[in-house]
C-alpha cells in the first residue's frame, strides 16, 4: 500500500477522559471518539500506526493485584504492561474496524502485543500511573503500601512508577510487514512493554512503564513516517500551564522545545515528555511533529491547531 506513514501517539483521554468514572460505556464512548479521525485519515491513504497510553489502566490493574494479594499471587508491572495491550488495544480494533466497515472500508486493523527493549535507572519512579487521590489519602496509602506518590499538574496525587528509555521496539518487522499489507497498525500501546537484553539478545521484562510518547517517537524514526501527531486533552502546548499567565505556543523550533524542556519548563509528568518526543522525532526526522487535542484531531493533523514543532 502506497501513501505517508504517519504516528497517531492517543493520550489517557483516548480511553479515560476527565471526570469519568471509568465503566466500560464510558471508554466505548470515548475509543469512538478517538476512532473516527484515525479511519478518516486511512480513508485518504495515510498509512498509519497508532499507539497510546495505559497510564490510568496499569495503575488500576497493580491496584487491582494489591487488593487482591492474600487470594491470588500478584503478577509483575511488564505483565500489567501486556494485560493493558490487549485491553486497550482490542477497543481500538473494534471500533476503528467497525467504522471501516460503516464506510465500506475492508477491516484491516490488527494490534500488536508489543516488547520495547530499555535502559535506564529501574528504581526511579517518575511516571505517574493509576488513580487520583488527595493529599491525604496518598500519604495514607503510601505510609501502608510504601508505594511513592506523586502530584499530577491537572490535579491530585498519583502513583510513581519507574520510566526506563526506550531504545528499540523489538517487533518492527512485523510492524512495517502489516503496514505494507495495508493494515492500521496498533502498536508499542503504553509505550510497549519493557524488557531488557539478559545475555545474547535473550530479553526479559521488568517492574517499569515505559514513557508513550518517547517510544512512538522512536518508532516514528524507525518506520520512516513523515509526521508525529500526539493527541492529549490540551489544545496547545502552554508556557504557565494552569496559571493566570498561561500562554499557548503555536509553532516553535525542536531546538527550542528540547531547550525548555531542560530547563524545566514543562510538567515532568505530562507535557513535558510530549514535547520531548515530539521535538526528537522533528529534529531527527526533519519533519514536522504536531501535539494538539484529541477532539480536535484531523486539524491537529493539518497544523490548523494545536503546537506544530518544526526541525
């Protein structure tokens, strides 16, 4: 199949958006939602690979082995990892595969189970990872879990989890295989599951949950696509996010966006990994990255809204 590859990087809300309670109506709302820009843009001829996050989802299933310890031994953090894979990945298929069909579109959507090989600091925690809580009751629950807390910029206090680097996604082939199949590809969802080299490219997975946007960037770069398009519930990137002087940045350079994020000047826990990601794949790629609202998605796409940075 001929066309441009592009990344489509779904944010948290793709799936579990603000002040939801999380049923399973919800998320079928929501994956819809995330769904029809996605077909739109197959139906043009763009070639696309989707991936998302797990942040919410994760969390709730380490909570889930938490409560559920005395009666069945808890599974490992790569294994939640896998589990939110086929979670999240399986609504995606349907509801993209069900609009292809609406639209007389033959169903080719497939997701992949998705290792992504890491290196880095595995006692760090600096993803945030399952529910919201108050001050108070993350205190509470951290004094009896020793589990580490800390605060979301949108709000409440989280879990912190360690977020090793991706370095390569073990299953490209198979990626690029589907692609030129003319398949949507669903991959490295919740930024793929980590695992590291153990001797003779013998891999094995580890206690982490690896960063979305920086692994769709890297496998943006791998598969050769012309565009990075990340999807939050923001509508731009914004200097003072949250403050009386909040100012949102429309274009800007790879060079300057990677300068501010060493300088701190995003959120660590949410925006700042996006621009990082998005200004790697434009500086490395020489293409255009984009990070703008998921309601707003096909716009975000032609650079009518959102952050467009540029090489």
């Amino acid at each position: 199949m001929s066309g441009e590859v592009v990344v489509i990087a779904l944010g948290g809300n793709a799936i579990l958006r603000r002040n939801d309670r999380g049923d399973v109506d919800e998320m079928w709302r929501n994956v819809y939602i995330a769904a029809k820009p996605i077909v739109q843009l197959y139906s043009e001829g763009y070639r696309l690979v989707v991936t998302h996050g797990n942040g919410p989802q994760v969390g709730a299933i380490l909570e889930w082995f938490e409560c559920a310890k005395n009666k069945i031994p808890p599974l490992t953090m790569d294994i939640a990892d896998a589990m939110t894979q086929g979670w999240i990945g399986y609504m995606l298929q349907q509801a993209i595969g069900n609009i292809m069909i609406e639209k007389g579109l033959p169903r080719k959507v497939v997701t992949i189970v998705n290792q992504v090989l890491v290196k880095g600091d595995l006692e760090k925690p600096e993803k945030l990872v399952g529910s919201y809580y108050s001050y108070e009751d993350a205190m509470s629950i951290s004094k009896e879990k020793g589990w580490i807390f800390k605060q979301d910029p949108r709000g409440g206090w989280r879990r912190a989890v360690p977020s090793p680097e991706p370095i390569e996604n073990l299953e490209i082939e198979a990626i690029v295989s589907l692609l030129e199949k003319g398949c949507i590809v669903i991959a490295s969802g919740g930024g793929g599951i980590p695992v590291i080299n153990s001797g003779g490219d013998i891999v094995r997975g580890v206690e982490a949950v690896v960063d979305k946007d920086i692994a769709s960037a890297l496998l943006a770069l791998r598969i050769g696509a012309s565009k990075l398009v990340i999807l939050t519930d923001v509508d731009y990137i914004y200097m003072n996010y949250g403050g009386p002087a909040a100012k949102p940045i429309k274009r800007m350079k790879a060079s300057e966006a990677l300068d501010m994020v060493e300088r701190g000047l995003f959120p660590s826990g949410s925006m700042a990994p996006k621009v990082k990601a998005a200004a790697i794949f434009a500086k490395s790629s020489g293409k255009n990255s984009h990070i703008g609202n998921l309601d707003r998605a096909l716009d975000v796409f032609q650079g009518s809204s959102g952050t467009v940075i540029e090489p």
